[in-house]
C-alpha cells in the first residue's frame, strides 16, 4: 500500500480522517506510524496529498490531510477485453488498475463463456476494492470506469464510439507481426485503446469487425499467451511508447 | 495447450508417443481430434514436430512424430528474481516461461522473508511441470534452468559469472529514470539478465552491489508495482526491445 485511499464522504472539512480496517492496520502494523507521521493519501478521483498523524489506538489511526491543488490526469490508455473466467478477471482487476487504465470495457466474444457474465467477481461491490488495491500500489487516485457488454457488434457498432470518442485504436492479434512500439508514435498524445480477446484469440469474424471500426492490429511475437499474461504486457508496452519521448526527462516521484 | 510437449524417454525409435493423463484428455475433450489429425508436438530441451494420430481410446491417444532437425534457440533472456511469496510464486512459474527466459536465478534479498524457502513450490516436482505448463502455452521446448540462492551476495560476488557469463546486465529499480527501451540498444546480439526485487524493492547496499557488478538500473515511470506484475511486464519490454529491429520483418509462426 503505497497510498492510502480516501473516500470523499471520509473526509472532514479541516482534512481530518479516522481511519479503521485494513487501512488502519496497515499503517499500525506495516508502516507502524507514530503520531507525527507523514503518509501519502489520495481521495478516489481527487488529489492526492499528504495526512499527518494525530492519534492512534488499538485499530483506528487518525490522520489530518493537506491534499495538492490538480487532480492527476486519467491515464490515456484504455482497455477492451474479452471476459476471461472468473479466476483470472479476479487477478486481473488490482495489476490493471496498477497498469493505469482510463476504463476497462469488458465484452463477450464468441470463445468466452457465456456463464462468465454471472460471476460474482463482475459485482461493482467486489471488483472494486481490488481496483482501488491497485491504485493505493500504483500510487494513483483515478479509478478506471467499467462497462461490461454482452454482446460484441453492439458494443463495437453502436456503443464504442460514445466509450472511446477519438485516439489510436488497437486489437491484439497472435498473427499480426507489428509490435506496439511500431503502431504507436512516440509522439502521441491522443488515447489509446488497446482490445485484449480471450483465450483463443479473436475469431476472424471478430477481427474484421474491430478493422471495420478502425482498430490496427499489433502483435507480440511468435509466442502465444495466456490472456491474463498478454493483457499485463500489452499495457506495459503501450504505456512504455505512449510515455518513452518523455523518459529521458521524466522524474519519477519517489 | 499450443504445442505438447514430450520427454525424451516417451520417444520410441519411430517417434510412436502413447499418451495417458493430462494430455490425452485436452486431445480427446478440448482439440476432439480424430485418427489422422495432426498436432503441434515438442521434445524438452529438443526440436518441436508434428504427430499424428494413429489411434485413440477413452482415455489415451497414440501419435506418430516427425520432428525437425534444429532444436529452438534458447531464450535469450535470463530472470534473477528476489524470492516472492510463494502463492505469488506458484502464479509465475508458468507465465516466466511462456514469455521466454534462459534461466530463472531465485535469490534472497532483504525484503524477502526466509520461510519463503522452505516452500513446496521450490521443489523441481512442484515447478517443473508449471515450466512446462508455460512452454506448452507459447509453444517452446526450452525448459528453463532454475537455481536457488539463499545469499545475494554471495550469488552476486561468486556464482553470477558463471551462471551469466557475458552480455547486458539490468536491475529493475522504481527510482530509476532510464527506461529498457533506452538501456537495452537495438542492435542487441547478447544475452540480457534482467534483475527483479522483492515488495518494497531491493535496498541500498543491495542497488549498490548490483552497481558494483555490472548491472545498469532501468525503471518503469512513477507507478509502483507489485513484484509479479513488475516481473511480467518487464520481460515483455526486454523482449520487445531486443526483437524490434526483426519486428517489420519476422513472420510469427502460427
């Protein structure tokens, strides 16, 4: 936990948060804060900033919040991608929310099962405390939007355009030989949106329908993988040529 | 299951291969093959092939393989790895081979708690068929070496120069500004040994003997992630940089 994330409903008008639960715990027996302490905290789709300790007990930690002026930007890569099984979307969510995603647009395809879209783990109330795990270790605030779609061409025909209003437009394909850091300019400042299918692959059907809406097919080499593998990759080489003109300049913040 | 892979021993002098288990059942239930069909096969550690069926029961099917005459390259990339926990660890054998390495050299470190050694996920009975597992997945026969060191600096000072005899040397650092697609030169002919840390990162004395032998830190920007995210997502962008002068050219096997 590299953040600690607030609500907004948790923070008083002085800065002030009681914290109780995991948060609490973390900070009492990982961090082992004493009352002076500084720690990163950031409220969900807010700035991030700095709380002080003021007091602690047994299982509560109070912190007073001094939060920063901006808002960070959403990231600029969004993510389409075809339901794995409730196992692996499970992991999933936290390493993509880590990733940095603007959205997540879960969709059906003709090689995912359909009794996928009953799992539990599509409950807002269940996939959403891992997204925000993700965030407090990535340190951000912005919580990705979630769609889910149950059926691909309506998705692709008549929703995406509202979804993902302009940017780059790219589908995972095992076959295709472009690799992402050749499809995407390093100068771009656009979005990306980078569909992921399932196990399997795309059907042919399925990617002649994301050509016919202007996706660009990239591949990864020779070596087919696991969804939930390509899906990690694919974000990290698409956040890697999206951000490397920067490199060489960009400070992290430590 | 891209490609089944074989031991040697399962061989006979013809290339007949009788399959029982786990194998049998994905060519039975999942591929539903039928007498004459043909399957991508591989030997470990030797060429991949085609077999085809001679004939099939409930629970067995029998193939006749013809291999190629070169073994694949190994990959040439290696992994040395911080110990993590094991339920992180039983999650990564499979997905370290899939993307390709040489060798996965496992280490202390002082972020790393020692009971994690005392892990059934250590024993080569409990990881080499998740190795396998992964080489299935992207199609490769190369298993890769595993060792395991309880002392970094040890390993660090003594064994490296053997187990990694020559080419480029990377640790993974959060605080590092050069990212692999800047560190890792295009032109790349030499191996490459990628240096991963354990939750909470490797710590001073432990950057500055890495320093000290060689190794140049790359980092992935200001989001922290967790080791086994880190550990995906970093391979693919060694592998990127060192294939992308092919990228235009390479034709993927499918």
């Amino acid at each position: 936990m590299n953040l600690i994330i607030l609500e907004p409903s948790e923070v008083g008008d002085a800065g002030d948060v009681s914290l109780l639960g995991t948060r609490a715990a973390h900070l009492l027996n990982v961090l082992k804060v004493a009352p002076g302490h500084r720690v990163r905290v950031g409220i969900i789709d807010g700035p991030s900033g700095v709380g002080t300790v003021q007091s602690l007990s047994d299982a509560a930690v109070a912190l007073r919040c001094a939060f920063e002026v901006s808002v960070p930007p959403r990231p600029r890569v969004d993510l389409l991608l075809a339901l794995p099984r409730p196992k692996v979307m499970r992991r999933l969510w936290a390493q993509i929310a880590a990733l940095g995603v603007g959205q997540i647009i879960l969709t059906n395809a003709e090689r995912v099962e359909r009794n996928y879209f009953d799992a539990h783990v599509l409950a807002p109330e269940r996939y959403r405390p891992l997204l925000v795990e993700g965030l407090q270790q990535a340190r951000d605030t912005r919580l990705p939007n979630v769609s889910i779609h149950r059926q691909l061409k309506v998705l692709v025909e008549d929703a995406l355009d509202g979804l993902f209003q302009s940017g780059l437009r790219l589908v995972a394909d095992p076959v295709a030989t472009r690799p992402v850091s050749v499809v995407v300019p390093k100068s771009l400042e656009e979005r990306v949106l980078l569909a992921v299918g399932p196990e399997g692959g795309w059907n042919t059907f399925e990617i002649d329908l994301f050509g016919a809406h202007g996706f660009q097919s990239v591949g990864m080499g020779p070596r087919p993988l696991r969804t939930d593998t390509a899906c990690i990759a694919l974000l990290a080489l698409v956040h890697d040529s999206m951000s490397s003109r920067h490199s060489l300049m960009a400070k992290p913040i430590v």
